[in-house]
C-alpha cells in the first residue's frame, strides 16, 4: 500500500495488521468511525476495545452520520469491550494468552456466519503499566504473524500524545502497514518476527532495511510498488522449494532410464525392429528432462556450466530450429551486434532461455506477426537503472525478444515470472519461471515491457566478461577413450535402478564395482575393501547419515580416497565443499553415460598424478 492524502480504509483486508498513530481527536474520529462502518457494510464481526475513549460518544457519532449503529449491537456483529476483556484478564498481560483469545474471536466470528473479523484496541491500557506489558512488542510481533493467515484484521491505536518515541519506533517494526493521522502507507520499516526474535535480528533487520531503502529509492524516482516487488513471494519461494525437490527425485529415476535406453539402442542392430522403440524411450525421457531442467532453474538449484561464450553463438545455433516451428506466417527477424562482448554462461541454458522467451512471443501471435531476437552491448548509469527494479551500472550484453502480438494486460505482466502461471490452455507455466532463474543465477535480469494490443519486448541483462576473469576451456574426450583398467570403484545410491544402471555400465566400461544403498552399508564395505577400493560415486541425499558425511567418514580413513558427490541439486555443492574443507568432484544428475565415465576417468587421473609426484 502507498500512502494516500485522505485515509482510503477500503484498502484494508482480512490479513492486515495496522498501526494507528494519531495526534489529536479530529484525527481518530476520521479514522475509527468509518473503519467500523466499513467492517459492518462487508459483513464483518467488529469488535472495539476501549479504554480513554468514550465509546457512547463513539457510536452517538455514527448515529449522527445516519448510520443505523442499534441494529448492528442487537446482532452482535459490533461488540464493544474494555481492555480486561482482552488485554488484561485478571490484572495480567500474557501476549499467547491474547493472542488465543484472539484466535477464539475470529473462530467465532465465522462460524456466527460473519466474514472475518474486524478489531480495533486502544493501546493506552500499557501506560498504566500491568504485569507483562513490557511484552507489548511480543505481542505486536505475533499478532502480526497470526493476522497474516487469519480471517483477522486488527488496527492498533496508539495516542502519540502519550507514548514514548521509543515505544512507538518498536511499533512501527512490526506492522505491516500504519496509518499516520489519516495517511494510510506501506511499512517499509517492518520486520518479521523471525528477524525480532531470531539468531542475528541485527544481520536480518540490515538486510530488510537496505531493500527496503532501494525500494524506497525507485518509487521517490518514479517507479510503482508493482515494479518494486520482485515476483518470487514467500508463496512463489516455497512452491520453487518443493519444485526442486521434486526435480532431484525425477532426475534419479530419469537417470535409470535414459542411461538403460542408452545401453539398450547401443548394442540394437540398425535393422533391428527395437530401435524404434528405444528410441521413443529416449526422446520422451528427454523431453523430461528438459522439464527437470526447467524445475531446477526456476528453483535456482541448477548450477550453470558456464564458460566465456559469445550470446550471438547461442541465437545462430537455434536460428533454423525456430524457424522451422514457427507458424508460416510469422516473420523472424534477427539483429546480432558483430562486436558482441563475451559473457560467461552456460551454452544450453541461454538457448533455453531465447527458445522460452521466442515460443512465447509466438504464442502471442497465434496467426500472423514479426518476432525480432537482437543483441547489442549496452552500458548503464544510475540513470538508466531508475526504471529497471533489478537493474545497476555497469557493462552488459543485452538479448532483447519482442513481438507484434497481442500484448499484456498489466495484472497478467506482474505475474509472469509466477511459477505454473499461463494464460495458455495445456501449458505448464514453467517457461518464463525458468528464465527468471536462470538469468538471476547468470547474475543478470529480466526487463519486460508490455501493453495489451501493442506487443511485447523481453530484455535480457547479462554482465560482460571481464578481461581479467578466468574461465575454463575442456576437452571433450569421445567414449571409447574412457574405459577403466579394472579399478574398483564403490557406488553408493539409494535408488534401485539408478544403482543397477551404474554398475552395469562401469562393469562394461572396464571397472569393478561394489555397490550400497546407504551410507552404513558403505562404510561397512569400505573397511573390508579398502585397500581395493579406489573410488567412491555417492549420491548427496542418502538415508540416515548423508553422501556428505559418508564422504567425510571415508576420507578420514583413507585421504587419498578419490570420490564423486552426485545430486540434482548442483547448487548447493559450495556448501558441501565447505563442510569437507576441500573441493570435492561433482556430477549433476541427470547425467548421460559419458558424461559419467568422463568424470571417473578424469577424478581417477589424478591419483595417478599424484602417485608419479610422491
């Protein structure tokens, strides 16, 4: 909510916390009369705590404004109590005590067949300072908490005439929202009760306070609150958490099938009948897989391959395939920057970005249209940044993605980035999702700009390359110059299948295997074939105690054990890394057969190396 002139208390919903701060009665009179009208008119259960107030006097304005107030008390849809009935009961202030009480109200109130309920207290019972009221700011903290998933809305009335500053700077951080004499506006220094009561609340409130203040900054500059906030809420960040775990166990079992298929149409005759099959086999498990991919990116569990590439490589390579699935009347137009600065990415992950971003342009121009895919080296100032929420100064390599098509309506353009949003019948609403994630994870951002009827134009912002950044250049060795000597290597996954594609294809690439499916089975193998043994492939996600604590095990057994951690959440392999004090190789599922074999040979090299130096 942005501030107003005048108080626009039909703003205000069920889930709403408020602070009312006041200096005089001209004040409070505007504001608590028509926000009890307004609650009685939308069918809510009101309730007013009083305590310096007269509330005859309360009610005898409202009868004066026409309003029929007798009918409202006779029901029971507006009740009016003193601050012993809610605050204070037997002379003690208990914030979970109120905080109940409050709970039982609203429980009340809907199953009276009221909407939700609508409370109002006058917090002037604190000044005469009962047993517990040095937890008022507990208890404003909680209520928030509780408001915010309730059929509760709760409007706190403090007399600035009477509290302290100090007092009311601590009630100011935890309300949502504050009415300021009869100014309604956003909070923007509001905290969570996590970031009041947890491990660090100064490291949490600093990190609230600076977004807040760049928020702040861009609305001074022009911007709205809708550009402000970025589209992964706390609703949007726990559905990319179970996506991502989702994705994790589908990429062990895509891991099972893509690798047997593989097998499978290796050794089939090219006359042979099956191939056909095995073949669909595969194509559908890849299609999968790009679904995995797409889940991964939105969640940012995805760790980007990146190397120095040019972006204009990337719309070249995918240039005739667009082409070719575009609708014939569709005209695609490319403008490529022959100068184009390098950036460090990951190849396939920009070309499922411009992919995403081009089929969806073409989804808004379901006849006929022009898709225009450009690249161009840009540099910001500040300047530019004040109508671009993500945006800062520096030098970036710009994709830019426009269309003739139908256009946005603005509620549709906020939601965009949503995961599972589409406007399209039988989509999925990952594609956009999956370009915000990966984008934010190549450390850019996403502009988009719409208007309904005039087209579209996504931009995309990656930094340069630096001159003095460092990349990797790997040589990719066929297949058939990976096969082992006869080491033995331990595999160690849960996932039944998974476990038996492995070890069938490191038997048939030249390894012995032994295999586990926990960590305690590998340990108890480990000490009987340790000597034997010379590398261990776990998946991170075990039962009980966990790839990354089997490892650490191991490794203070034998230091000079090579192993592989395997996970479809690469992301989070820094942590891993943390915890065993040394950088450990990594495979991210789903990975194809020589994807795997070239990750053995090259982890299994160096011990040899290390052997030739001692």
């Amino acid at each position: 909510m942005d501030s107003h002139g005048p108080v626009e208390l039909k703003e205000l919903k069920l889930g709403d916390h408020v602070a009312f701060l006041y200096k005089n009665e001209a004040e409070h009179r505007a504001v608590i009369e028509p926000f009890i009208r307004d609650g009685l008119e939308k069918g809510q259960k009101v309730v007013y705590v009083a305590e310096t107030h007269d509330s005859k006097a309360i009610l005898d304005s409202l009868r004066r404004n026409e309003f029929d107030i007798t009918s409202y008390l006779d029901s029971g849809q507006l009740v009016v109590e003193g601050p012993g009935e809610i605050y204070v009961r037997d002379g003690v202030f208990d914030p979970h005590r109120t905080i109940e009480l409050v709970k039982e109200e609203v429980e009340r109130a809907v199953a009276e067949g009221y909407t939700g309920l609508r409370a109002t207290g006058e917090m002037s019972w604190v000044l005469r300072e009962p047993p517990g009221c040095e937890r008022l700011i507990e208890y404003e903290a909680r209520l928030c908490e509780f408001c915010e998933d309730a059929q509760c809305l709760a409007l706190c009335q403090y007399d600035q005439r009477h509290f302290g500053s100090d007092l009311l700077l601590d009630v100011l951080q935890t309300h949502r929202a504050v009415i300021l004499g009869t100014e309604l506006c956003h909070n923007f220094y509001y905290f969570p009760l996590a970031a009041l009561t947890g491990h660090s609340p100064p490291a949490a409130r600093y990190d609230i306070w600076i977004a807040n203040l760049l928020r702040f900054n861009r609305l001074l500059k022009g911007g709205s609150e809708d550009q402000v906030q970025l589209p992964r809420s706390e609703e949007t960040k726990t559905i990319a958490k179970i996506a991502g775990g989702m994705a994790n166990d589908l990429s062990t079992l895509l891991l099972a099938i893509v690798g047997h298929a593989e097998i499978l149409l290796s050794k089939a005759p090219l006359e042979d009948p099956w191939r056909f099959d095995v073949q669909g086999i595969l194509k559908a498990s890849r299609e999968a897989t790009t679904l995995v991919n797409q889940l991964l990116a939105f969640g940012r569990k995805q760790m980007p391959r990146a190397a120095a590439m040019n972006l204009n490589a990337v719309v070249t390579n995918i240039q005739s395939r667009l082409v070719s699935t575009v609708s014939k009347g569709i005209e695609v137009v490319t403008v490529l920057e022959p100068t184009l600065e390098l950036i460090r990415a990951d190849f396939h992950q920009m070309e499922e970005v411009v992919m995403n971003l081009a089929g969806n342009a073409c989804d808004s121009m379901p006849e006929q249209g022009k898709l225009t895919i450009a690249t161009e080296n840009v540099t910001l100032t500040e300047k530019h940044c004040e109508t671009m929420p993500d945006a800062r100064p520096g030098n970036f390599v710009r994709l830019l993605v426009g269309d003739t098509g139908v256009g946005m309506e603005e509620e549709t353009r906020k939601r965009i980035f949503d995961p599972f949003f589409t406007t399209k019948e039988g989509a999925k609403g990952l594609g956009l999702s999956a370009v915000y994630g990966i984008v934010k994870q190549h450390d850019g951002w996403v502009d988009a700009r719409s208007e309904l009827g005039q087209g579209s134009v996504f931009s995309v912002y990656i930094p340069v390359l630096s001159a003095e950044s460092e990349f990797e250049m790997r040589v990719v060795s066929p297949s058939d110059r990976l096969p082992g000597k006869g080491e033995c290597i331990l595999v160690v996954e849960d996932e039944h299948a998974a476990r038996g594609w492995i070890t069938h294809l490191l038997r048939g690439s030249g390894y012995e295997t032994v295999e586990a499916s926990s960590a305690d089975e590998a340990l108890e193998i480990f000490s009987a074939e340790k000597k034997r043994i010379k590398l261990v492939l776990t998946d991170v996600a075990l039962p009980g105690r966990g790839g990354v604590q089997l490892i650490r095990e191991l490794l203070s057994i034998n230091p000079d054990l090579r192993v592989v951690l395997s996970s479809g959440y690469a992301e989070e392999r820094f942590a891993w890394q943390d915890v065993l004090k040394k950088e450990i190789p990594f495979i991210e599922k789903p990975y194809t057969r020589v994807e795997l074999l070239r990750k053995i040979k090259e982890t299994l090299s160096t011990l040899q190396e290390s052997k030739g130096q001692s």
